[in-house]
C-alpha cells in the first residue's frame, strides 16, 4: 500500500501530470472525440463537464485504459504511454472511482479497501497457505480513514450496513490509497442525498489537499464550482473551454455546453 503524495510545497512550479494530445476515437461513422487536447495539473480539482453524447465519458475511458484510442498520445508524467487496458493504468499509479462503486456489500471496510490487493501473513502462513494479514489491513484501513477525516461507525463495519455516502467514501478512500499519480472519479454524488454528498465533497478535497490531483466528471453544476480550480467543457467530441469558476459563471458554463457562447481555441 502507498501513502497519500505528500502535499505539494509552496513556490514549486506547477506540473501537468496528465495530458492528452489530439485524442480521436471512432465508433464506426460515430466520432466520439475529434482531436482532444487534456491537461490534469499537480495539485488541482479539473472538473469535466458537457452534455450526454459530448464524449466526456469516453475521454475518460480513454485516459484510464478502458479505450484504446484511434490517435493520438497520453503523457503522464512527461513520458508517452501505452494503455491497453484499466490495470495497466492503475500500475501507473492512476485509480478511477465509477458511479456504481463497485464495492463487495458482505464485507468489512478493510476487505474493501484491500480488495483485490489483501495483505498476506508473513512467512509461510502468507506464502503456502495464503493467509490474509487481517490485523494489518485493519490497521492500514483505520489510518486511510483517519488522514481523510472520513468518519464511519466502526473499522469493522460491514458496507452492506452503510450509507449510500458512507459506501461512496470507502471507494474513494480506497481510490486515495493505492493512487501514486491521480484520481478519477465519474459522478460519485450521483443519487446522494444533501448531507451525504457533503460528506464525499470534502474526502475529495482531503484527497486533493494531500497533494493527489482529482478529475471530477460531473452534472452538477453547483458542486463543481463548489470544488474544481478548473472546469473541462466537453463539447460534440471535443475541447470546447478551459474555464476557472473564479471567472466564470454558471450561465457561462452552460452557455459553452450547449454552443450557445462561442469560444475561441480549447
């Protein structure tokens, strides 16, 4: 397990983790994105924004491994790479958060945070018989939490037994934890209720105040500008802005998605 990237010094010149150049990927006669240019910087919340069909969804995909692009290159760090799938993202150091989750509800928190990545026992009891190291996980599970600040009932709470916000943070916490690079998450408020999406907006912000850059794909506007230092409008399969909340408005936001303000470059 890794630590959370320790937080970034004041006076460091600010780097781009990710970047994308000219992405295009097709689906038959389908364009799903035309020449995508991204950035993701050190440090910041870029939020992604567009309407259904605008090809945020297959950015991402494309950013992850999940799509393997028609053109175009991927850079993390500076260095080109090669995604042919999601693990291969997630060695670099890259964990995506989806909408559904994907948490097992029968087991504990710690099960989940280590899920597919369990701690074994040491010597032999690890080696042969494959004997998961439970005191270890639950230790390391607590301590994720804690550096969060994301409260939960108990360690040993089964996730069947949480929350909808509650099930949410332990995804994320997970995602937080095994990231060296970046985090990724597609719509993780989506079906919360007020005081639960709260409590997932402020692990994002603990994620990023740690130091690992978050990209927030979302529809809801309010809590984009509530978050993001930037916001990535998506529109018809390409960049169509890269806008601050502190110069933009709403209206604005909007006005780019549906093409009804025209901009110029992406």
């Amino acid at each position: 397990m890794s630590a959370l990237a320790a937080k970034p010094q004041p006076g460091n010149t600010v780097r781009v983790v990710l970047e994308a150049r000219k992405i295009v990927k097709s689906y038959g006669h389908v364009v799903a994105l035309d020449g995508v240019d991204f950035d993701l910087r050190a440090g910041e919340i870029l939020a992604v924004v567009g309407d259904n069909g605008a090809g945020k969804s297959t950015l991402i995909k494309t950013l992850t491994g999940a799509v393997v692009p028609d053109s175009g290159e991927i850079l993390l760090d500076g260095q080109l790479v090669h995604f042919k799938g999601p693990l291969d993202a997630r060695h670099r150091g890259i964990e995506t958060v989806y909408q559904d989750l994907a948490v097992a509800p029968a087991l504990d928190i710690p099960s989940n945070l280590f899920l597919g990545r369990e701690l074994l026992s040491s010597g032999i009891l690890g080696s042969v018989f494959r004997r998961l190291d439970k005191r270890r996980m639950r230790e390391g599970a607590a301590a994720a939490m804690a550096e969060l600040k994301f409260r939960l009932p108990s360690i040993n709470s089964l996730v069947e037994n949480l929350s909808g916000g509650q099930r949410q943070g332990v995804a994320v916490a997970r995602a937080a934890v095994f990231a060296s690079k970046l985090v990724i998450m597609d719509e993780p408020t989506a079906a919360l209720g007020v005081r639960e999406t709260g409590q997932v907006l402020e692990l994002i912000r603990a994620i990023r105040d740690r130091g690992l850059p978050v990209v927030l794909i979302s529809h809801n506007m309010p809590n984009v500008f509530d978050l993001a230092d930037r916001i990535c409008i998506m529109r018809l399969g390409r960049r169509a802005a890269v806008v601050s909340p502190k110069t933009h408005t709403m209206a604005d936001v909007v006005g780019i998605m549906t093409g009804a303000i025209k901009v110029e470059g992406g």
